[in-house]
C-alpha cells in the first residue's frame, strides 16, 4: 500500500482506445442502477414548481465556510428535490443514449449514483433512499429509524450527520465511464464527485441551507448500510445539509 496513490496515478493514464469495450463493441452499460421488484419509488415535485430564493453565486460563494455546527434541521420534499436536481438532475437526452446532467461529466458518462439518508425530511420515513435522474423520482432502499445513527457512525461525523436533515452519499459505478475510456475513467468518478457536491453547496445556500462535505469515511461500514456490490460499486463522497447554528470555523 506504500505506493497506492502513485499505482493509481500510473495505471490510469490516458489508455489505448483500442483496448477499450466501447470500441470493442461491448454493450453499453445501463446509466442508472434498476429499481428492484417490491420496491417503492416517490415521484419528486415536480422541478419547476419548486420555488426557492434568489441568491446570487457571488454571495452563495461569498458566505461558504465549512459548518461547525448544525441545529436541528428539517427539509421539505420540495426543496429536497430542488436539491436532487441541481446535483444530478437530467437535462436531456442526446444521440440516443447521451445524457446531459446539472454536472459535468467526461463523455456524458455519469459514473455516480446518489444516496441520501433522510432523516428529517417531510414526507419521508426514515431511512436510505436512491435518486432516479431518467424520471426525476426516488427509491426507498432501506426504511429504518435507526439508520441516522448507522450513517453518523459511518462517516466518522457523530455531530453533523445525528443533526442534518439529510445525508448524501455519492456512489461511484465506474464501469460506465471505464466503458468509454479505459482505466482513465476511475478518476472521473471522484472528480464528478466534487463536482456534484458543488452544485449541492450553491443550490443549498441558495435556500439558506449549509452543507458539510465529508470525504473521511468507514468505507466497508458505508459499503454495508447502503448494500452496495464491493466489486463494482464504491462509496466515494458524502455531504450532510443543514442548518447552520453559531458557526465554528476550523481556523
């Protein structure tokens, strides 16, 4: 392990595009993980119907600061899915199967998938949730009241997880992009990751909301709660969104 970050950087140089399944005519993969039967899937609000203040992104910028501190906080299911889009919503649809999302992607891939925790959202029980970007909906994974304390524990972030209203977590499924672009795509994963999570922090502050990105995390722990495939599927990022009481800044 002594030399991971270096192996990493080395074994995802830009490839050889002759190597790669989509020039070898592998069948694409699917851009958004199935919804499995028995399943419940929640139709969000619809977008343009959620109201939200107008705030500029110079001020949205101008008041970041990492919280100390979250109040108790609640969301509603409106601005939950104003939220859900800014980060992952879908655009469009182009040359068939090319889809545009609120972040950037490299090829229009979209290696992640977007969990969240609610844990005090209106209308929603407790529990883990997945988001459906093809139909702007979302997917009960897991409906659990003890589930908060299991996210806390896992992010390593006891404090800001037991009082935000809803806990992201960014889950990377990179044979998508590695499908276009060889092992160059692992690092796309994680860039998109940040990129999503900037969208989160400006939609967020936008409705007076803070949001705390946590990237120090129990991997197996997370992998565990949100029952994710180990062998294709990685916990990368999450982001707790709340309200923010006296902040105390790190410095």
């Amino acid at each position: 392990m002594k030399n991971a970050g270096r192996d990493f950087m080395w074994g995802t140089r830009y490839p050889d595009f002759s190597t790669v399944d989509l020039v070898l005519r592998v069948p694409e993969p699917a851009h958004e993980l199935p919804v499995k039967e028995g399943q419940a899937v929640i139709q969000l609000p619809a977008i343009k119907k959620v109201k939200v203040p107008t705030r500029s992104v110079r001020s949205a910028i101008g008041i970041w600061e990492p919280p100390g501190f979250f109040q108790r906080s609640s969301l509603t299911l409106a601005e939950l899915s104003f939220l859900l889009w800014c980060t992952q919503g879908l655009k469009k649809i182009v040359a068939e199967t090319v889809e545009i999302r609120n972040s950037p992607s490299s090829g229009s891939r979209n290696p992640l998938e977007t969990y969240f925790v609610a844990s005090e959202i209106e209308g929603l029980e407790t529990g883990l949730y997945r988001y459906l970007p093809s139909t702007h909906s979302i997917v009960a994974e897991r409906i659990d009241s003890g589930i908060t304390l299991e996210m806390s524990t896992a992010s390593m972030n006891f404090r800001m997880v037991t009082r935000a209203a809803v806990t992201f977590l960014w889950v990377a499924v990179p044979y998508r992009t590695v499908w276009a672009v060889g092992n160059r795509g692992y690092r796309s994963a994680f860039i998109e990751a940040g990129h999503t999570c900037q969208n989160l922090i400006l939609a967020a502050a936008s409705m007076g909301y803070a949001v705390c990105p946590i990237d120090l995390f129990h991997d197996e722990m997370m992998a565990n709660l949100a029952n994710l495939d180990t062998e294709t599927q990685w916990p990368i990022y999450l982001a707790a969104v709340g309200n923010a009481g006296e902040n105390v800044t790190l410095g």
